[in-house]
C-alpha cells in the first residue's frame, strides 16, 4: 500500500536431519546461531544430498533449495545441464525447546550433464536462462518452416500454437503453417510430453538443433518456452544451437496497479497482460479503488476523488463515471490473461481506502476515522460489503474467475486493531466460502491485537515492516509476497517513494527474499514470490498512461530478472542495462509509441510536394505552400492519414501551419489513439494538446492568414513550443498549489505522446512535417527553421 510518506536426506541417511515438504518457520532475532558445518560436496551420480551434523543439542530439518529443479524438497538431486550453484535451506531447532529455531542456509555445486558451457554461448533474453550448453552453429528460421504440435494434448497446444503463430508473423513478418505429427528440419515443435518431471509446471525445454523443441509438463511452462522464442526472434530470424532448461525461483512474479486512483483503458490493461507474459512475469494485481487524500480536495469528503471500476447491479451508482469496466470486459480480461499464463489478481480494497462505497451508502462511513474508513461497528458495512464481493464471485459463472482474491485489509486506524481484526477474519472467510483463496496486504503488526486472524489459504503482500513483520508472519504461518516499498514502490511525480525505481541497486542487492531489512534464506517456500507496485497517490497531478508505462517498463525488465531467477544473474547490471535495450514490449504491443526499432535515429519528412504513398487523403487537396506543394484541409472531415499512430518520448515533430481566421473553438490539428493536438484549445484560443482526460495549452494563438513555423518537443518531463525557430512555452516546471495547511505542491505532469494517425480536421494548410525520433537542442531547432 502506498502511504504519504517514506517508510523506512532422508532419515536413512542421517537421523538428525528429516526431510519434510510442509511449510515452517524460522527466523530469530537472536544473531549468533550455532555453527553448522558445510554440506558435502555433491559427486557426479549421487542422487542426493547429504546433510551435515547438526551441533549438539539440535537437529536439522531440510525445507527445500532455491532450484528445486535440481535439489528438490526431499533432498533428491536432478543433475542440471552444467554445473550449478543451489542454495540449501535447513532450520536447526533444539531438541530441548522446538520454538527455538535458526535459518541455515548451505550452497553447494551440483554437476551437469555436461562439462561446460558448450560452444555457441547463451543467448540474452530476459529472464536470462537458468541452464544453457551451446551447441554449434544457429538454426534459421523461414516462411517454408512450420509450428509442429505433438499428437497428444492436441486442444491444449493448439492453443498455445495459435498464439505463437500470429505473434511470430507480427514479429518476423514470417507466416507459418499449424500441423499435428513429427518435425522435420526447420520446424518449431511443441510437446507436453517432457520426460523430466523435476521441471515443475513453469520449467521448459528449449532444444535447438536441426529444429525448434519447447518441451513442458503444463501449458504455463510450454508458453514461457515460446516467449524465449519471440524474444530470441525479435531482431532476427538466426538463433544459436543449444539447449536450455529453465525455470523460476519464485512462483509469484508480480506487478501491482493502482487503477482507482487513475483509471488505465481496457486496451492498456490487455497490452499489459502481453507485456508481463513477454518477461514471464504471471501475477497482475488491479487494485479496483481507491480515493485521493482529503487535504488535497480542501479537506472536504464529499469532494475527495474516489473510485470504484467494475459495473455494479447491487449498488449502480458505485460504478466511476470516469471510468469503469463491464463485468463482460473483466471476464475477457481473464480468459486474455489465462491463454498467456498470467493470473489476475482483482482487488477489492476494504475496510480503509474506502470513500467509494461511504459515497455510496453513508451510513457505512467512520464518523470517527474518516469517510474513507468503513464503520466496523455498523452491521449494515457487513452487508454491503458482502453484497459487493458477492456480485463478483458468487454463482455458477462468477466475474472474477481466478483462484484468488485480494480483499484489501490495510492502514486501519490503530485504535480500533480488534475489530479491524475481526473484519478481516470475516470476510477471508468469506471469500474462501465461495471457493477462492485470498490475499492480504500486510497489517497485523501495526493492528496488534487477540482476534485471531485466518492463516490457511491466505498470502500476504508484506510491503512495510512496520506494518506487518515478516518474520512474525512467517510464525503464524502467512505464505508471503514481498512487496517493500522501500524499494519497489512507484508514485509518479509525488516526490516521495521513487518516481523511478532503482534499477541497478535492485538488480545488484535485490530479491524477494527480502522484505525491508529482513533477509530470508534463499529457498525458504514461505517466501513464494514477490511483486513490485505503481500507485497514483496524487491524483489530478497529469500523469497519462504513457507516463505510467515509462516508469513500469524498465523496472519490469529488471525485477523479471530477479524474480525468475534470484541472485543467479547471468549478466553484470551494465551489461543487462544496454542488452535489455534491445528487448521491446512484445509482438504488437507498443505502448512506448516506438516509430523504429532504432529511434533515436529515426527522421521522415513529408514535404507533401507531390502524390505520398505513404498517406490516406480524405477531403484533402494540393495547394501552394511556404516551399513548393502543401495540404489544403477544409474542415472537420478532411483529413490526411498518416502510416504511425504516435510517437512516443524522445521526439521532435517540425511543420509549417497557415490556418484560416476565425477557426471554431476545440478544432484539431493531430489526432492519435491516445491524445490530440488542438489548434485552438477548447475556448482558450490557444495551441494545446489533450490526453487522459486532462487539457493543456502553451499559451500561444497561431496566427490566421500566415505561415507560422511550429516545433513541439517531447520528453518524460515535459513538452515544448518553438514558434518560428524560437522557444515560446516549456510545459515542464508548472506546479499544483494545493490548500492545505503545510500549501503543498506537487509537481503537475505535462508531458505528451505526439499523436500521428491524422492531420487536418480545420480550415487551412500544412506544409514540410517533420518527425525525429530525439528531441532536438534548441541551436538545431532554430536551425531547422
């Protein structure tokens, strides 16, 4: 949750160690823990591990490695492909007093298959993967190559092959044929069949020699070894020989989105489903409300921005007006999700961050705490909030149609621990009565208390130690998602939490494994995963989805990484920081506005002195313009088309513009998917733009009847205006003057995706239009002119 401010062997083998697949807990605060000599040093053939004594007075339990893959629960040794580095974790308990429990934690080195890394050395994508021997020689894929499906489990991997083949066409302009049966040279076979069962349900083969195998148990395995493959393919069609076999540490590879502070479109929030996928990345928290702070809407409730995104039947008037989803929409969501191995996590946030069902029903507002706290002691909050949740997971056909359910549970006031304790024991079980597994966000440390609280079938985000202490949780039992917010936590242009993460410190000194300052052995399955999250604190502030992405997109390709693959990372951060370059969002998803794959270099012109393929003319005709032809337009139907919706940060766009006196109010000039370029904006007369909801200016009226040289320049900190050569506004250092007590500011983003599909739409001409994928200094923008 974001807050206003910065938180800070078998028994056969050796009696004292049992092996046992059941969650535990360990941990102590206690920092001298008896010496436990090394494990020895694993032989090529042993089969498993065998544990060393434990000091007197102790025993040692085996909870599992961070490879299973290779060491699994029970101590059992599945030799990799080359040497590998495992992490064993053991607790060593007293056999005297059996609360008294240490975290051990052993590396050891398990043999491969084979002696080295082999010839053709491993491939970058990302997550990098686990296991690599290089073959000799690369395997090129061509149109005549066919998408070979294995005759068992045929519904499933035609599914899986569907998919693959679209994106493979989008990716490589190749289109290639689906059939059932053996692969021949060339081909990309796809089996459910592999013989290694160690793998787990996310692990795959990648096999390439003559042909393509992505061999797996399940569909999520078998879809991650063709996002190996769409990554290996994304900039050519020549892929090393070798073979690969991976799989992830963490079961929970996760990203949180506040989706009621700011409201993302259904398109943003599919295209983010492929983005995760593209990284491996299988856990999509939308966190459905939430609310603005108080003393930000002069400290007025009923002014407070709140919102709540799904269509509701029970309470209709709960549905943002905004912004919203239909349950149809959600549904599709899922299935979308579900074909692309990522799971949805909806979030209903209850009992605080509330304000969305107080302004509905009143009556269930904390007349102690504040209207975005719910009334604990109010009956009638039970029964709205029972009604709510059971319009999304009650019948035979529910809206949210995953396994899991996130119910919120978070920064209640402090005073009122026992029954916030009591709430949130309720409605686990309430939930779970309908047959769905539930998650928490971290809270029982800071609501102490004796209600007890259900564990079984819980996880926990636990983001703030304060809050709730991992190591405590661990004891009463939590399955654990590491959020910290200390080092995950993106609040966009808040000036508190990161605008932007720390890539390198996370890909350096990060794991889930840690949560805050505690550090849990690498292994430990009570740390399942973790997951990293973009909150809209400031709500009004301009941010666009683009900025939201901006901020998203590097981090998911480090925390991709480090969540699939712990502290084994292939490549030294700088090497990962300019080979991640290369690596884009995924066939067809391009929600960083690329134009090329090489940007920065990018430059086109349109001198519209003649016929353009490359443009659509619609009620568009040819005139004399500043330097030889223009496009003369005549109105709001007369448009020109051109091949790129939009271009994202860094950009430049150069034209000459001569439009006709007395133009209507709101008329455009650029229209794109995401935003629009107005000549006059709404009634200020002014040049402004318009995206996610929000209108801008730059404070300056073209002039009707004569060439006017204009130039808008693009960042992630802002937009600019030149007016025939010279800077005439700088959209950049503009703050929000709140009214509140401490007159806060904030900074207000103005920043914006230049749209490109159309031009036109009023009375006039344009004339040399210019697009560079960089934002030109001033000295070349007056230059230009």
């Amino acid at each position: 949750m974001s807050v206003l401010k910065l938180s800070h062997l078998s028994k056969t083998l050796l009696p004292a160690i049992l092996f046992l697949s059941e969650l535990g807990f360990a941990q102590t605060k206690n920092k001298t823990v008896p010496a436990v000599p090394e494990v020895r040093a694993i032989q090529r053939g042993d089969k498993r591990i065998v544990a060393p004594q434990a000091p007197e007075g102790y025993h040692l339990l085996f909870k599992g490695s961070d490879r299973s893959p290779i060491i699994d629960s029970t101590g059992a040794i599945n030799s990799p492909l080359v040497d590998s580095k495992v992490n064993l974790y053991f607790q060593l308990i007293s056999n005297q007093m059996d609360t008294l429990k240490y975290d051990v934690s052993k590396q050891v080195t398990v043999p491969g298959k084979f002696a080295g890394k082999g010839i053709n050395s491993q491939p970058f994508i990302i997550p990098a993967l686990r296991e690599w021997h290089g073959g000799q020689g690369n395997y090129v894929l061509t149109s005549s190559d066919r998408i070979v499906l294995h005759t068992a489990n045929r519904n499933v991997l035609q599914k899986v092959a569907a998919i693959l083949k679209r994106e493979i066409k989008e990716q490589t302009g190749l289109s290639l044929s689906i059939v059932t049966g053996k692969p021949e040279k060339g081909d990309i076979f796809l089996t459910l069949q592999e013989p290694d069962k160690s793998i787990g349900e996310e692990g795959y083969y990648f096999k390439v020699g003559e042909y393509v195998t992505i061999s797996s148990l399940k569909y999520e395995g078998l879809f991650w070894g063709t996002r190996t493959l769409l990554q290996l393919l994304e900039h050519q069609t020549s892929i090393p020989k070798g073979i690969a076999r991976d799989y992830p540490e963490f079961k929970v590879r996760g990203f949180v989105l506040d989706d009621g502070r700011k409201f993302f479109s259904l398109q943003f929030l599919r295209n983010y489903v492929k983005l995760m996928s593209y990284y491996k990345m299988n856990d999509f928290q939308i966190h459905l409300n939430d609310n603005g702070f108080k003393k930000y809407f002069n400290n007025s409730w009923d002014s407070t921005y709140s919102a709540f995104r799904l269509e509701n039947a029970t309470y209709p008037g709960l549905t943002a007006k905004d912004g919203s989803y239909t349950k149809k929409e959600f549904i599709q969501l899922q299935q979308l999700a579900n074909d692309y191995a990522v799971r949805i996590i909806p979030e209903i946030d209850v009992p605080a961050h509330a304000l969305a069902f107080t302004k509905v029903v009143p009556e269930t507002g904390s007349k102690l705490y504040g209207m975005d706290h719910l009334d604990l002691h109010n009956p009638l909050t039970y029964t709205v909030i029972e009604n709510i949740l059971k319009e999304y997971i009650g019948g035979d056909h529910p809206v949210f149609t995953g396994k899991e359910v996130h119910i919120g549970t978070d920064e209640y006031a402090k005073k009122d621990a026992e029954a916030f304790r009591a709430f949130t024991d309720h409605f686990i079980k309430y939930v779970q009565g309908f047959g769905k597994n539930v998650r928490v966000w971290g809270a029982l440390t800071h609501a102490a208390g004796t209600t007890p609280v259900t564990v079984k079938n819980v996880t926990m985000n636990t983001w703030y130690n304060g809050y709730a202490n991992p190591v405590d949780m661990k004891k009463l039992g939590y399955q654990q998602i590491s959020t910290p917010d200390g080092w995950l936590y993106i609040v966009p242009a808040a000036g508190y939490y990161y605008d932007y993460l720390d890539y390198k410190n996370i890909y350096d000194n990060w794991t889930p494994s840690m949560i805050g300052d505690v550090h849990f052995p690498p292994g430990d399955p009570t740390i399942i995963g973790g997951s990293f999250a973009e909150w809209n604190d400031i709500v009004g502030n301009g941010i666009s989805e683009k900025d939201v992405n901006d901020r998203v997109f590097p981090a998911m390709q480090v925390l991709s990484q480090k969540m699939w693959d712990g502290n084994h990372t292939e490549n030294a951060y700088p090497d990962f920081a300019v080979a991640s370059k290369h690596i884009g969002e995924g066939p067809a998803v391009n929600i960083r506005g690329r134009i090329s794959r090489t940007d920065s270099t990018f430059v086109t012109r349109f001198t519209f002195d003649k016929a353009d393929r490359r443009l659509q003319l619609q009620g568009v005709t040819y005139t004399k313009g500043i330097k030889g032809q223009a496009l003369a337009f005549s109105g709001d139907k007369s448009m020109a088309t051109l091949p790129y919706p939009e271009i994202g940060y860094n950009y430049t766009v150069s034209f000459w513009i001569n439009p006709a006196d007395n133009l209507s109010d709101d008329v455009t000039l650029f229209k794109g998917p995401n935003s629009v370029v107005k000549l006059k904006q709404g009634n200020t007369g002014k040049l402004g733009f318009s995206r996610d909801g929000y209108n801008f200016d730059f404070d300056y009226a073209v002039p009707g009847n004569v060439w006017t040289h204009v130039v808008i320049s693009g960042t992630n900190k802002g937009t600019s205006l030149y007016i025939n050569g010279q800077l005439q506004k700088k959209l950049y250092d503009d703050w929000i003057q709140f009214t509140d007590k401490e007159k806060t500011k904030m900074r207000k983003v103005e920043t914006l995706f230049f749209p490109l599909r159309e031009i036109g739409g009023f009375h006039g001409k344009i004339d040399e239009l210019q697009i560079w994928g960089r934002a030109l200094s001033d000295q070349e923008i007056a230059n230009d002119k």
